[in-house]
C-alpha cells in the first residue's frame, strides 16, 4: 500500500515508518523538520519537506503520490506547553489535522490512522483504562486530540472515512535496528533524560513529587514499546476496511518513576543521582491502558513488554547516538 506518513521524521512516526518499509509498504513523510530530523526518514521513503499548515503543499503530495492511506503523527504534543499557548494546540493542531483530512476525502482516500492520546483521561474512574472510560482531557493537547476523534467520527459517517484513533500510554525504547529512536528538543520524557545523566549530559534527574497515592510516592505510567505500539498501527490499518476503531495502546503494567531510574540503573550500570522536587502541574497520579480490546480484535501482543527490554533499547540508541541524529 502507499502510505502517507506525516511526522514521518519524528520519533514515533520514523519508527512506523521504518516498520511498514519493512514489511513491503511504500511509504510518503511529510514532515517540517521543525522537530523531526531528515536523518530519521527511511532511506527508502519518498521525504517530501512541508507542512500542513500550507494547504497547496498537502494538496500536492496527494496530487503526485497515489496516496492510498494516511498515518498523521504530525503534531505539537508537549502537555505542559498546551497549557500556555493553548490556540497552537486547539488552534494549530486541529486546523493542521483538517488540511490533511480535507485533501484526503478530495483524493479518494479513505483510510487513517491518528496518534491520539492517553490524555484523554485525566480524571479515570477505572485502572487500567479501557475505551469505555468517560473523556476528560487533561490539557488543550488532550482537547486537539479529541476534537480529531470527533471529527473522523463524522467524516465516517457522513463518507465512509474508515479510521483507527491509537490513544498512546508513554512510548518509549527506540528501534531495535538500533537505526532510530527519540531525539527532542528540548526533550521532556523521563526516560531519555534519565539516560542522560547516564550519559553525562545531565547532573541529576529530578523527580517531580512523591507524594502521590502510590507504592512509592511519585507517578505510575505504562511505558510501550515504540515497535510494539508500530505493529499496532499497521494491524489496525489491514483492519479499516471492516470499519472504523479506537484503541487504548498501553503494556497494561505501570511503573513508578522510581521505578524507572532504578531499572535504567541497572541497564546501563550508572548510580544515576535523583533528588525530588515539586509536582509537576497536571500529573494525574496513575495511567495504566487496558490493551485488551486490541489484543482481542487485533491479535495484537507486545514483543517487547518488559520494561528492562525497553529501556535497554533506549540506552543503546542514546550509547551509540549521544548527539541524537546530530542536526
Ligand atoms: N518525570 C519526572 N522527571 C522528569 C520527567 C518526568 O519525574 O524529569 C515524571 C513525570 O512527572 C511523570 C513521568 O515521569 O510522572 C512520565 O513523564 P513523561 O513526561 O515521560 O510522560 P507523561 O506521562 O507526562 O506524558 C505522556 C506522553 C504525552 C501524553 C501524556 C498523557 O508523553 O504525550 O503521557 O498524560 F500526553
């Protein structure tokens, strides 16, 4: 299939990428570079610089590729920014999201796969959280996200647009290739910067609370594999033609951020120095996904579940890249 992947130079969307290559798709990135890096699009991949800001431009990769299903991860996707620029995410992230899908329902093409969002749920009645929990988005990037569930709601309604909306828990690891991984800046995931006190690049992590109601005191997030939440995408996209879907995509196991420093102790062999500080505005205290409706419709399992696994992928993509992709 040609698949059209926006955010295709980012850590998530170069990794799918890379993962649908491999499997025989022929893949389009679209991609500003703003965040993304051109280091990251799979030689193999027709890269196409632009952004979907710019009507014209998404119009003409479907003009000259015969686009047959979109995956969109371009995106701003910082929480905490959100909630100080909020019109770049209720603004930006939607009207961006309505280009593509605008061009795409004028090409013909109807099938997309949207990265959507554990922020969906900030105030769950139910752990782990299945696609039955109510909808309370934790910030105007929460918010972006569900007004695009909502409007593919309607374009398959009223066109037959077939979707799968993949709300993400914490992604995380890097490509087992050991080709791609993730490379923010700035970067604000837990992971990646602890591993940069590993690498001596940071003095310290600071640990934001511990006093949440949990085994430890400090959060408890379900970290996935990025190459397990890849294979995701791709079973839901062979599933779009018996109809549209949405999916929680977690391990369905948390983990505390203590938790987390010490297993990327163990990895990686460094003493990690960690010091806690203040709460982080707008943590909830725990977001655990049931995966079980992909599992059971799907057939979907995670290869690499085991958080040591995941942070080990992740320590040898930083080890061998300590400058990222170097742009
Ligand atoms: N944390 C620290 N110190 C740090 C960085 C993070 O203690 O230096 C903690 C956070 O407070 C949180 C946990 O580590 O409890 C994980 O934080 P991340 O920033 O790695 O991930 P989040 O759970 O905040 O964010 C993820 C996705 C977002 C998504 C959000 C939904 O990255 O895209 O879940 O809540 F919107």
């Amino acid at each position: 299939m040609n698949i059209l992947v926006t955010g295709g130079a980012g850590y998530i969307g170069s990794i799918v990428a890379e993962e649908l290559i491999r499997q025989g798709d022929a893949v389009v990135v679209f991609d500003n570079l703003y965040y993304g890096h051109r280091a990251a699009v799979h030689p193999d991949a027709t890269f196409v610089e632009g952004d979907l800001a710019d009507r014209a431009a998404v119009k003409a990769v479907f003009d000259a590729h015969e686009i047959e299903a979109v995956m969109h991860f371009a995106s701003y996707t910082l929480v905490g920014e959100s909630m100080e620029q909020p019109f770049k995410y209720l603004g930006d992230n939607v009207t961006n999201g309505l280009n593509l899908l605008q061009e795409a329902v004028a090409h013909g093409v109807r099938r997309f796969i949207l990265s959507s969002t554990a922020n969906l749920f900030d105030d769950p009645e139910r752990m782990p959280i299945d696609e039955e929990e109510r909808i309370v988005p934790g910030s105007p990037y929460g918010e972006s996200k569900n007004i695009l569930e909502r409007i593919l709601h309607w374009l398959d309604r009223v066109y037959g647009f077939r979707y799968a909306a993949l709300r993400y828990f914490n992604a995380a690891g890097a490509s087992p290739t050991g080709e791609r991984g993730e490379d923010h800046d700035p970067e604000t995931h837990l992971i990646p910067r602890v591993l940069q006190v590993a690498l001596g690049r940071r003095e310290k992590i600071v640990i934001f609370g511990d006093d949440y109601p949990t085994r430890d005191g400090t959060c408890v997030r379900d970290y996935i594999h990025v190459t397990d939440l890849a294979q995701a995408h791709i079973l839901a996209l062979r599933a779009l033609d018996e109809g549209s879907r949405t999916y929680n995509l977690g391990n369905g196991q948390g983990f505390t951020v203590k938790e987390v420093i010490e297993t990327c102790r163990e990895v990686t062999g460094h003493p990690i120095p960690a010091e806690v500080g203040p709460r982080r505005p707008g943590d909830p205290a725990v977001l655990v996904a049931s995966s079980e409706k992909i599992r059971r419709e799907l057939g979907w399992e995670p290869r690499y579940p085991d958080l040591r696994t995941i942070i080990g992928h992740a320590w040898e993509w930083h080890r061998t890249h300590p400058n990222g992709y170097g742009d």
